[in-house]
C-alpha cells in the first residue's frame, strides 16, 4: 500500500495569518515541517496542498517536494488533501496529513501510524494525542484536547477542558495532535459530507466523522510537538529547538 503525506498548507489562518511563512531561526515554519517528514522511512511520497501563490512559490524554490493548488472553498486540511487525492494522487491507498504548523512533528510517529493503517483492515482514520503537563493548557482553547475509550477510539475533541474533572479526581487531560491518517477510500467519503455541526461550532474537522458515527483510532506518541497556533508559539519553538 503506498503511502502520501500531504502537508495541508492555508496561508489566511484567522489567529496569525501567513504563519507558515513566518520565520523561526532563519527558515519558514513550513520548512521545518517539511524537513521532519523528510525523516520518515516509511513515506512513498510528500506534497504539499495549499490555496495560496506565496507557499506554492516558496515551496518550488526551496522544499524539493511536488506541491498543488487546492480551491478556496476547501474548508479544512482533510477537504485539502482529498481534492489532491482525487485529482493527482490515484496511485495512493494511505494518506497522512502532518498540518503545516506542526514543525516539530515527530517522524517516528508517522511510521506508527503508517505501520497501524496498513496491519490493521479496520482502522480507517487515525490520529495522535498526548498528555498534557502544563495544566495551564487544560483551559486553553488553543490547545485541542480529546478522550477516548478502553479500546483507543475517540469520544470527543474538544476546545475546552474535557473531561471536567468536577470532584477533584486524578485524571489525564490528553492534547490532540496535528497529524491524520486515513484509508484512501475513507478519506474520499469524509470529503463528500457536509460540514456538520460540532464541526462548524468547534472548528475541528474530525468531529464531522464523529458526528457521522465514524470511528477515529488514537494513537498515545511517545513524544510531544509544539504547534503554531499563534504568534507567541514562534518562541515555545524556539525555545524546544535551542
């Protein structure tokens, strides 16, 4: 089964527009991203998909990896990729989406996900969490957070604190990671469904699987990554790379 990742690449983010253009050390953030999933063993192939001329021309010159224009009207980084699938990319059964502001994605944990969608027939959609240290990201909306059940199938991704931990229990608050897997046929049908609520009232793409009774496989990384949510990230960036 030959492997894609595609790096969804949107340049109008709402909390810091043309960050993945933004500098950190003397590179783009999207080339660190880039660079880290040039670090794979088991990636057949790496594109980029973005809906602006300023990554396209900037990942021509300088990231030697195929890139492709993708519509305005794709909503999130899953419709982004299944156009590229469905235009260009037919040879392909597995697609891995690593977000453009993910610089310092783990590539172990892409080959995990890899190794887990093509040993497994009935995982379909994956993607990673990992607990989280600094309780003051439980109440940060920026910071995505998920629960799962026994068998590692998510419940619920949510901005705000889940689960509320309402007695004082010990708990695990796990943050969701900025990478997707998904089967080819899968991700085709995830791109044809309207946009669902949760999906549209949270701004998180997977709930539109959730919200359709669709299962998403997580996956616990051994290692944390630090997105690019706003321009204050640049410096927890720098600061992991020093």
């Amino acid at each position: 089964m030959k492997t894609a990742v595609v790096v969804p690449s949107r340049y109008d983010s709402s909390r810091f527009p043309g960050k993945l253009l933004a500098i950190i050390k003397g590179k783009p953030l999207i080339e660190y991203t880039v660079e880290q999933v040039k670090k794979c063993k088991k990636v057949d192939y790496i594109a980029v998909a973005t809906d602006d001329k300023r990554i396209y021309d900037f990942v021509i010159k300088s990231l030697k990896v195929d890139v492709f224009m993708t519509p305005k009207i794709c909503k999130s980084g899953t419709d982004r990729i299944a156009f590229v699938a469905s235009k260009f990319l037919k040879r392909f059964e597995i697609f891995i989406n690593v977000q453009g502001d993910e610089p310092l994605i783990d590539p172990a944990l892409i080959d995990e996900i890899i190794k887990l969608l093509k040993k497994d027939s009935t995982v379909e959609y994956i993607t990673a969490a990992f607990p989280i240290k600094d309780v003051n990201l439980i109440n940060n909306p920026n910071i995505v957070k998920v629960v799962f059940d026994k068998d590692m199938y998510a419940l619920y991704f949510s901005r705000f604190s889940i689960p509320f931990n309402r007695d004082g229990l010990k708990v695990k608050h796990y943050k969701h990671m900025g990478i997707y897997g998904y089967k080819r046929k899968f991700l085709l049908y995830l791109s044809k469904i309207k946009r669902s609520l949760l999906e549209r009232i949270e701004n998180l793409e997977q709930l539109r699987a959730l919200e359709n009774g669709k299962k998403i496989k997580i996956i616990v990384s051994k290692k944390d990554s630090v997105g690019v949510d706003t321009p204050k990230d640049i410096a927890k960036v720098e600061k992991y790379l020093q």
